[in-house]
C-alpha cells in the first residue's frame, strides 16, 4: 500500500502585529578617536544621521545607538559601547549594525575579523558604509581584510606621524603634558597654580617641614576631610612623599617619562632608560623653591638612615616574613608582649580590626617546640618521608620525556622570525592571501605547541628540585639524634613558610613541597 501525503500550506501572517516580528533589528555604531571639536561635531552628526536614516526604513526597526568619542580603535577592550554592542548581539538584540567605516569599527586587523566573525555566528551583519560591505557574507572577507589592514597601516602612520611631533615639540622646549599634577592646571599654554588645590599642596609641605612625618600628614588629611588627588581616592604615604620629591613641584618639567612602542598593537611604557628624557628647568613656579627642597631632602633622608639603623638594631630571627595567618592569608608581624618582653606573632589584619580577623597572638615558643615535634616524628617515622619521595620520582617519569628548554627557546625563536618573514611578504605582495592565512595557523599551532611543552618542562623542573631536597633531608636526619633544642639554620634550610590556624595549630610548608602540621599545647 502506498503511504498517502497530505501537504499542510504554510500560513501567512496578515496582521501587523506578525508582521513587526519580522522587522529587522537595526543598531549604529560610531566612533572618533580624539575629543577636538571638529572631530566631535562629526561624532554627534553621525549619531543624528544613523537614528533618522533607521527611522525612515519600513521594514527596520530602531534597536540601539553604541558611541566612543574620544578612544582609540586600535584598542577593542577600552571601549565601553563598543563591548555593550557586542553583548547585546550575543543577547540576540540586533540583526544589523551600521558603521561609517571599517576603521571606525576597528584599526586592528586582528580584531576586526575576531568580531566580525563571532557576529556572524550569531547572525548578525555589519554594514561598512563607506566600503559598501556586508560582513555576514563570507566572501566579502577577504576585502573586509584589505580595508582593515589599510586601516590598521594608516593607524600606524598617523601614530609615527604623532610621535615624530611631539619629538620635535620635546627638543624645542615647547611641550606641554596632556595631564599635570594636583595642583596645578594648563591656562593659556602655560602650567600655572590651580588655586582650587594650592592650599592643600603648602599645607603638605609646610607639615613636612615642620616635623610631621608622611603617615601624621594622610591622618591630618582625612581629619581635615580633604579629598584626595583624584577626589574619590584617600590619600596614602606615597602620594605625600612623592609630591615632596617630584622635580614637577619644584618647578621643572621632565618630558617623556612615559613613551609607546614602535610595535602594533601600541603601549604605553615606562622610560627606565629606553628613550630620551627632556627636563626643563624653571618651567613653572614651583611649590618648593630650592632651600625647601634640600631641608626636605634632608629631612628624608635622615629618616630613611634612622629607620635602616632601627631595623638593623631590631633582632633578626629565622621566622622573619615566614609566618602567615591561615584564616586570611595576611603575614604575621613580630610583637613584643607584656613587661617580659615575650616575642610573639600577631596577623596584621588582626592588629588592624580583631572582627576582621580572629587569629590571635601566637608565640615565637610555640612555633619552635612544633618544629621540634615535626623533626622528631620526620626522625622516628622515616617512611613519611621515603613515599612521599616515591611519588615524586613517579611524577618525575611520567614528564622526563620533554626536550630541554634551551633547545625550545630556540626553536620558538625561529617561528617567530618566520611569522614575521611571513607578514612582509605578504604586505609587499609576495604571496596570496589564502597562502598567509594558512602558513601562519601553522606556525602558530607550533608555537602553541612549544610553549605547551615549555609548561611541562617547568614541572619536570620542579620535581627534579623537591626530589633533591627530599634526599637532602633525608640524609640530615639521619646524620643527627633527635632534636632538645630549637635550630635556626636548620629551620632557615628546610622550611618555606609557616601557616597559623590558632594558638596552638602549626602548619610547615617544607621547601621540598610537603606540607606538616603539629598541635602543640600552651
């Protein structure tokens, strides 16, 4: 018998309300990456441009407006609408985004594609206006790519373009920082006292000059209710003694303190010796004139050799910086107790807020006869220590088949000299597109894999060395009698840290990897 087929018409919606879910979800994206006037005129008529031009299609509908002034698009991560945007496709929330440019969605190559692929997985398209392309069809990436490394290129340019500038603005002495101190702002071209600020900048110094150290100053402060330098944060010891030192209030200005990279994808670094530095002298009038600051120089100075002197007087032990408080992991600092002068250790969360942290006092007595204990039963029970070396030796195996690091730095250095082959031939034309793709998957999976093998090699590393220390403990118990009296260059050989749970719970971590603890009555 024949199966018989009944076919069911599919039904068309004939109401408007149906006829509004299938109106296309239409959000814009815009961006200027600096906050000059010209620029940001541009930046709010593209925003009125986008919202009426969505308006005015029937079958779209207006879902939502993502802007950035003022940030750069060789960064995705700076930029807060830029992620909200993403989420809200990934939410399901919009079908299509508009966008001026492909290098006013992003001057990063890399990242470009990374989005504009992950939105086509949830089938959400980008329209690059001026390049008249639609990402959600695959075929158009390749020229998305051209246009987004002519981007990234032009990205380059303008920043090489940028530095060279402000070079030439440093060497003639006509520079001026895109942000100054508290207490100072820039009017008209020139660095002048903010007025807004200035009292509280003398108040610090004349304190300092007065005897007031840089901790009495952060409690005058906050009594005083005054705000810190960025308004919402306190002030600290290091703000205070960084403005009592800094050339800036002294009246003379150090360029180029801070440089970026020649490499793409820019930073931001440090200058610890890597680029010139410029230093005007005089530039601005300064907070500190010269007699201020060489009775402030010495000032700190002085306190620093009286604070190393006091340190150096201090009794030095073997537990120094090892203590640490199992219940919030802060160290546990030296104290003296009572009229004996009993040596103990206290958390110094504890010290600061006992309801924060209910670890209390241990004393130095009580680690030391743990110790004791601890090396008495290593000593007695000699099989703790022969399994847990019988492990390590397994783990050691189980890794001892890795090539040598040496051998693997060398090999990761020639990839990247052949990624780097790679990305100039293709920039200069030297090879197609679809042969640059591949070959640096390639040479990228390799790296991945060394770099994976290099992560064994450590671990293989780290077995070989607790294994010696192992045997080498091994061998001092069984050199000596059991333990009457606590040994400081014993403890300072074997032992990483010291845990305290309560008064009377001591835990080793050994620097061979185990981890012991003792119970001590007190």
């Amino acid at each position: 018998m024949e199966p018989k087929v009944i076919i069911i018409a599919p039904q068309k919606p004939n109401n408007e309300k149906a006829s509004q879910k299938h109106k296309k979800r239409v959000g814009a994206y815009c961006r200027v990456s600096t906050n000059n006037d010209e620029q940001l005129n541009s930046f709010y008529n593209q925003i009125a441009y986008y919202v009426s031009y969505i308006a005015q299609q029937e079958e779209w509908e207006f879902a939502d407006f993502y802007a950035d002034e003022g940030l750069s698009g060789t960064k995705a991560w700076i930029r807060d609408e830029f992620n909200r945007m993403l989420e809200d496709c990934r939410n399901g929330k919009i079908d299509l985004i508009l966008v001026k440019s492909v290098s006013r969605f992003a001057r990063n190559v890399v990242d470009c594609l990374a989005y504009v692929r992950e939105l086509r997985e949830y089938n959400v398209d980008v329209y690059f206006e001026n390049e008249n392309l639609h990402s959600i069809d695959f075929s158009s990436e390749f020229l998305l790519s051209i246009h987004a490394m002519h981007a990234q290129e032009q990205s380059i340019s303008i920043s090489n373009n940028q530095r060279w500038a402000t070079k030439k603005r440093m060497e003639s002495g006509v520079w001026l920082p895109t942000f100054v101190g508290y207490g100072y702002k820039i009017e008209d071209d020139e660095i002048v006292k903010d007025q807004a600020t200035a009292a509280v900048i003398e108040r610090i110094k004349q304190l300092y000059l007065n005897g007031y150290s840089a901790q009495k100053i952060v409690k005058h402060l906050k009594q005083k209710h005054i705000s810190g330098i960025r308004n919402t944060e306190e002030w600290n010891d290091s703000e205070i003694i960084r403005i009592l030192t800094d050339p800036f209030y002294r009246g003379d200005l150090i360029a180029q303190k801070t440089y970026t990279t020649d490499s793409f994808p820019f930073e931001r670094r440090w200058n610890k010796g890597e680029k010139e530095k410029y230093v005007y002298k005089s530039d601005h009038e300064p907070y500190i004139n010269s007699e201020e600051g060489k009775l402030i120089d010495e000032i700190l100075s002085r306190r620093k050799s009286n604070s190393f002197a006091m340190n150096q007087s201090q009794e030095k032990d073997c537990f120094s910086k090892k203590i640490i408080c199992a219940l919030c992991g802060n160290i546990m600092k030296r104290v003296i107790l009572g009229k004996d002068k009993v040596i103990g250790y206290s958390c110094k969360l504890h010290i600061r807020n006992h309801e924060a942290c209910q670890n209390k006092t241990v004393l130095k007595t009580t680690i030391q006869a743990a110790f004791i204990r601890m090396i008495n039963q290593l000593k007695s029970h000699n099989s703790i220590l022969e399994k847990y070396l019988q492990d390590l030796i397994r783990l050691d195996e189980y890794f001892c088949e890795r090539a040598k690091t040496e051998q693997m730095l060398q090999e990761l250095e020639k990839i990247k000299k052949q990624i780097h082959k790679t990305v100039m031939e293709y920039n200069q034309g030297l090879c197609e597109f679809a042969f640059y793709v591949q070959e640096i998957r390639r040479l990228r999976s390799q790296e991945q894999e060394i770099n994976h093998a290099m992560v064994q090699e450590q671990i293989e590393t780290r077995y070989k060395e607790k294994i010696r220390l192992t045997k080498e403990l091994q061998k001092i118990l069984e050199s000596r009698n059991y333990m009457i009296d606590f040994e400081d260059e014993l403890f300072s050989i074997i032992v990483d840290k010291v845990k305290i749970s309560n008064q009377t719970m001591v835990a080793f971590l050994l620097k061979n990897g185990m981890e012991l603890t003792e119970c001590v009555e007190v």
